[in-house]
C-alpha cells in the first residue's frame, strides 16, 4: 500500500503481485482518480495496482492506507 501525492491531491494504490520498491521523490503515473484495478507506471514498468481512491490532503490518505491493510 502506497500513497502518492499528485497534482490534485494524494491517491491510496495498493501494488498487487510483485511489488517492487519504491522511495520518496519517485516518480509513479497513473489514473489518479480511478477506483479499482488500473496498472500504475514506474521507470518504464507496468505493475498492477488497486486504486483505492484520491483524498486532498496527506493525513486522510494515510489513514486510509493504514486502515486499509497499509500498517
């Protein structure tokens, strides 16, 4: 479970299968706003992701990252 900050706010994705890794400051593309299983984009990479939806500040969205399995 990762959080996101976009344009418009901060997005809850959770990574399905093989996760990776990923750090602060990387920089991931995907629907933002879109809620269920759309890929995400790292480094010239497609991984499949569960988007859990989009919240306007960081707070929220990690709590729902961390209510939502995200520790």
């Amino acid at each position: 479970m990762i959080v996101v900050h976009h344009d418009d706010g901060y997005a809850v994705v959770e990574l399905i299968g093989d996760e990776g890794s990923f750090s602060v400051g990387d920089r991931l593309e995907g629907d933002w706003d879109a809620l269920g299983g759309e890929p995400l984009f790292a480094d010239g990479e497609t991984l499949d992701a569960y988007f859990q939806g989009s919240w306007g500040s960081r707070d929220a969205a990690v709590q729902i990252a961390r209510n939502t399995g995200g520790g």
